[in-house]
C-alpha cells in the first residue's frame, strides 16, 4: 500500500494498465509532454513513448472519433477531454457511435473505449470549467458511466474501465484531484463496474450520492450523528448501469432517503434513484425523497459555493426527512 | 501540399474510347471488374424493385456509381479496410461480403449478422473489414482515421479506405478526421464520392471552394478524378493506396460522379433537379462506357452483358427469396448487445415486457425470460 491523491491513484491506474496490456493510449490535448493541465497523464510519455501517449489536435470531436476507430481495431484507448464542459463536440461521437456500436452490429464490432475527463465544481471555474453533466450521459443506453470519490476506486474503477469491453465515461471530481488521500495497492486490481460502495453505515437516514459530494455528504453526515441521527452515506460510483439492488436495499433500511449531487436538478441523477425507490419501495419510505442539488441554472461564478450542495445544506435535507 | 502522383483524370473518353494512357491492366481483371460493376446495378435494380413490392423498407440507390465504387474499391487489399457510407454496399461485395448477408439485412431478419437492428441498406462484414455504419453523416471519418493509426502502430501493412460523399465534407468528421490524419501520418485515403447531390442540396453549394483543395488544407495530397470512368478510378485509387500503404500518407481522392436515382426509394428527385442533367450523366453512363471499351478490345462479346445481368439477377432473386422466408429475431435480441452482458435492470424490463408478450401472444418459444 502506498498513500496517494485520487489525481496520483488516476496516474498510477494509467500507467499500471499500460503496463500489463501494450493495446492501451493515452491522448487528448496536452497530456503527453505537458502531462495533461492537472498533470493526470504525468510521466507517461516518458515511460510509454509518444506512440502511446501522445498530444492530439485541439477537436474533441476527432479525439473520440478516432478513438472508436482505434478501439475497433483492437486497441484499448483511453481518451482524455481537458474538460468535461468541453466534451459536447464529441457528443455525437459518444453517444450516436460509441454507444451504439455493439447493438446496431449485433456484437459483431465493439468499443472498449474509457473517456476520462474531470467535472464539477469547487475551482472557481465558471459556466465551462465547473459542469457535471453525468446525466446527459446516463440516458444512453450501451454506455457505462463511471465517477470516483477516493484514491482506491480511482484507481480499482479506471482499470475495470480500461479492462471493460464497452465504452466508459469515466468522471473525476476535480475537486477531489488533490484534497484526499487515501491507501492505495501498488499491484493491478480492480473495483467491478457496478457495485455501489457503503461509506459509512447508519440506520435512520440513507444517503445517495457520487463523486466530489462523497465527502461534503459524510462531513454532513458527521454533524448530523452528533444530533442523534444515524445517517447511511452510499456513494454510487457507477451511474450506469446503476447498482438497482443496492440503492433499493439502502433505502429500505431507513425509509428515508437523501440524493445528493451538484448537477441542476431537473431530470438529473437524482429523479432517477427517487423514482426507481417510488416504483420499487415506496412502501418502506417514512417521508418524502428529498433532492439536495446545483440550481437549474448554468454554473455560475463568484457564487459557486451557494450552488454547490454543502454540508449545511445537506444536513437540512437529513434532518427534514429524519424529523418528518 | 503540390501533388506529385502523375494521375490521370480521365483514361476512358464518355465513349468509350481510350483517352489517357492504358493502364495495361489484365484481361480477366478488366472482366471482373464489368461482373462486378454489373451485380451493383442488379442489386440495385432488384433492391428497389423490393421496395415498391413492399417487402423491404428502404433502398439508397447505387444507380450511377458502379465505376465510383468499384474502380476505387479494387485498388484495396484483403487487409484494407473499407470505412462506408449509404452507398458501397456493392464494393462490400465485391470485396467478399456474402450476397445472403447482404440481402438479408435488407429484410432485417434473423439471419442478418446486424440482427435486424438498423433500417435496411446498412450492411456490414467483419470478415473483410467492412464496419458496421450509422446513419449520421461523416462520423465515420475520424473512425478510419482512428483505426489507421492502430494499423501504423502494429505495423499491419492496411490501409483503410474511408468512403463518404459530397455532403460529408461539410460535417464535423470530414475536417477532424482529414486533419488528424494529416498529423498523425494515418495510411488512409479519403474517397470522396462527389455523386452531385446531398439529397436535394447540390454539390457546388457545399462550399465556396472546391473539395479537391481540402487536400492541401491539410497537408495531403489530393486529386480529382471521373468517377464514369472505371479505369481512370482505378488508376488513381491504386497510386493513392500504395502510396499511404508504403509512405502512411494519406490523401485525398475526390471521385466525380453523378447520382442517378433520388436519394433514396423514399426521395422524388424530380422536386429539385432537372431531367436534362439527369439526361446529360445519362449519356455518361458508366457502365455503357466500360461495355463499350471491352467490346471494341474483344474482351467482351456480343450479348455478352445481358447474359451477365440475367445470370447476376436471377442469383439475386434466388437469394430474396431465400432470404424472405427466414425467420424474424427473437423477441429476446431487443435487449442483447446493449453491453457485452445483459444487465440487471435490462434483464428485468425484459422479463416484465415478456410477462405482457405472453398475454398477449407475441411471445415465441427462444423468447424466455432471463435469470435475475
């Protein structure tokens, strides 16, 4: 075990996946001799040769569409887009091509395929650098989304990625690159793709959450045990296809439910867990689903820290289904 | 980027006369690629005779382009790759995909490698690099690009030829993929079908410039050449593969030809364009040109072309009717190939619609339930 940063636990899982299979690259714009700006991709040019990891022309939409081509060919990219804001160009490319590829062939072509790119907010970077937009991508059916909240998942999830034999959207919370650490094995492992993660138990609240809100939800959750509330803090980790089982049996075990995500609310990821509780358990629930969220509105600014759930806020949500 | 291939634009005279320098190509060659120029237009007629019967959905007519794809298409090798668009089904078969397959994915039915799951005339064959297409135009430009960079690295010696029309040239795909490939030094060669039309937009008002110029946009050779004339496509086709093949240069190959047919069997052309265009590539047939070279060379004998075509149709015919009586997809394929396992929570949408298919008979035995 080695303790690393979810940004160093990315670059060790890049570079531990490398390692063991020559079919995998890396590009996208600035990862090679720069090493990505958050420096994710760091070093791998060096130890990998520009062949297999490489800068690319500034398109996103060349940068995935060639990397579908590349995966139909036998090899196992792994693309970078700077930016998850700047991902839509390639929009089509994800969702008409990659997604779609094995259904419309019948499985004669496929797309093992991972799109790393950071989301959210918490860096001070306005409309086009703060965005999550998971639930653009989770309405696409043949697309697994991915999104981690600590060093170890970083690492186990984007090799389970890399190893998957479909195309994977793979998050990270920027915001997390460099503010947690965590113990990490220094070998090959994997987290399996689809299984939610239990952060901490608790039998009078459960809640729901992924990415950057994992530790704001626990920190929540914390402050809420310290009033006598028990609160169950799951972090999904895998949107899509989405552990089903798991989220109905965390939600029946407290009858009240929180979903937490800093994406606006209107058909976001969190309408999606209420309504499959409301279809499949809601006669278990003590109290109405309640949602904690990013306004529906772009992301904005000089306020980000109003539009992103905090802890406060959380908390609020925790006691007003516990006290119901 | 100055080009500095020789390539001929034209090596066959719309009479059918040699006007450029032979090729020299060989006797049984220049027969294979009349057969093959000739089951394209049989297809085409019987695929669209299909269609007005109503027993398949869909026809992107190849009528007008049975030089364009088959003297391109010919230059490539078994290991080259042929990235498609609406209309190089019949290359595909030329280069080995099975006429059955063909056909019935026409149908959709349960014989079709696609299972039935996209609309009619977009065939695919692994077998000879042929992928699988969608619909939406110029997205598989980056593709070609994408899996000639993993042929370079693996040093394959392919080549892949990425097929798309004059309408492509303006999307997305068209500019990132020329562009990556031009940088990575991709051994790819875009074929621009210039077939006249991008359903009812005219080609000229695709751009304010012309498409053989994009070449030198991004650094890579580009020539024009007459898509009528089968030889002259060859020609060039063969120069710009060996080239990217020996060099990974890739270039580009703008092939002039000219549509026929509407758009598609869903398409009245006669609400944009006019019949005396139409009439004037009429007397540029393709196929009338090669007929008519052979002849005067004694390659080709009297009649010999409609014995050809009776044979071609008579195979395609056999093959529909074979095809027709196939058995449809099982009701379980609607949730296959999402994934490369069928998740739990698609398992269990299917399980519940089978619940409802059995009440209401639409359930067939092979339609079972899965396991949860």
């Amino acid at each position: 075990m080695v303790t690393l940063t979810l940004l160093q636990a990315l670059t060790d899982g890049m570079k531990t996946a490398m390692r063991k299979d020559e079919s995998v690259l890396v590009f996208g714009e600035d990862v090679g001799k720069r090493g990505g700006v958050f420096l994710t991709t760091e070093g791998l040019q060096e130890e990998f040769s520009k062949q297999r990891c490489f800068d690319t022309p500034l398109s996103e939409d060349g940068i995935v569409g060639a990397a579908i081509g590349m995966a139909m060919n036998g090899m196992r990219p792994v693309a970078e887009i700077q930016f998850q804001d700047f991902i839509f160009p390639a929009f089509d490319q994800i969702v008409s091509e990659a997604a779609k590829l094995r259904y419309r062939s019948g499985g004669q072509y496929t797309c093992p395929l991972v799109i790393r790119t950071p989301y959210g907010g918490g860096i001070r970077g306005g409309l086009y650098h703060s965005q999550s937009g998971e639930a653009y991508f989770c309405h696409t059916p043949g697309l697994k989304v991915v999104i981690p909240s600590t060093p170890h998942d970083a690492k186990g999830l984007l090799i389970a990625a890399i190893e998957d034999p479909d195309p994977v959207l793979f998050l990270e919370p920027k915001a997390l690159y460099r503010s947690v650490k965590g113990e990490v094995p220094e070998e090959h492992y994997t987290v399996d793709l689809s299984t939610l993660r239990e952060v901490q138990s608790g039998s009078d609240v459960t809640v729901f959450c992924y990415g950057a809100m994992v530790p704001i939800v626990t920190k929540a959750a914390n402050r809420a045990e310290e009033n006598g509330i028990k609160t169950c803090v799951v972090d999904l980790r895998t949107l899509l296809p989405l552990d089903e089982e798991g989220v109905l049996e965390f939600a029946k075990k407290t009858g009240r439910v929180v979903v937490v995500h800093e994406a606006p609310r209107f058909c976001g990821f969190g309408a999606e867990i209420s309504a499959l509780i409301a279809e499949n358990a809601i006669e278990y629930m003590e109290a109405p689903i309640a949602r904690v969220t990013g306004f529906d509105t772009p992301f904005p600014n000089t306020l980000e820290h109003h539009y992103m759930p905090d802890d406060r806020r959380v908390l609020d949500a925790i006691e007003h289904v516990f006290n119901y | 980027m100055t080009a500095t291939l020789s390539i001929t634009r034209q090596i066959l005279d719309p009479a059918g006369k040699l006007c450029g320098t032979d090729p020299e190509l060989s006797p049984e060659f220049l027969k294979e690629l009349f057969v093959h120029m000739l089951r394209v237009r049989a297809v085409d007629e019987r695929m669209l005779k299909l269609q007005r019967a109503g027993r398949i959905g869909f026809v992107g007519s190849m009528f007008g382009l049975e030089a364009a794809m088959i003297g391109s298409a010919a230059a490539l090798e078994p290991q080259d790759w042929l990235w498609s668009g609406l209309r190089e089904g019949g290359a595909a078969l030329m280069r080995g995909l099975p006429l059955s397959e063909y056909i019935a994915q026409m149908y959709g039915n349960g014989s079709d490698t696609a299972k039935g799951r996209q609309m009619c005339n977009h065939q695919q064959h692994v077998g000879t690099h042929y992928p699988s297409w969608s619909s939406v135009i110029g997205t598989q430009i980056p593709h070609g690009v994408g899996a000639a960079y993993a042929s370079k690295l693996r040093n394959e010696n392919a080549v892949h030829a990425i097929y798309f029309g004059d309408g492509a040239t303006s999307s997305n795909g068209f500019h990132s993929g020329m562009n990556f490939a031009g940088v990575w030094n991709a051994p790819a060669v875009f074929m621009c079908v210039d077939n006249g039309w991008a359903i009812s937009v005219p080609s000229g008002h695709q751009t304010a410039g012309t498409y053989v110029s994009r070449g030198d946009a991004y650094g890579m050779e580009a020539h024009e050449v007459d898509g009528n004339d089968v030889l002259a496509t060859f020609e060039a086709a063969r120069l710009l593969v060996e080239r990217a093949r020996t060099e990974n240069k890739p270039a580009l190959l703008v092939i002039k030809t000219y549509r026929m047919a509407g758009h598609s069997s869903s398409d009245d052309p006669t609400r944009y364009r006019d019949q005396a265009e139409v009439d004037r590539w009429a007397a540029q047939d393709p196929l009338d040109r090669f007929e008519t070279y052979l002849s005067s060379a004694g390659l080709l004998e009297q009649g010999g072309r409609e014995r050809i075509y009776s044979e071609l149709i008579a195979e395609i015919d056999d093959e529909s009717n074979r095809q027709e009586r196939a058995p449809k997809m099982p009701l379980r394929s609607l949730v296959d190939d999402v994934y490369a396992d069928v998740p739990l929570h698609l398992r269990r949408q299917y399980n519940r619609f089978l619940e409802v298919s059995k009440r209401l008979g639409d359930a067939q035995p092979g339609d079972g339930a899965f396991p949860l």
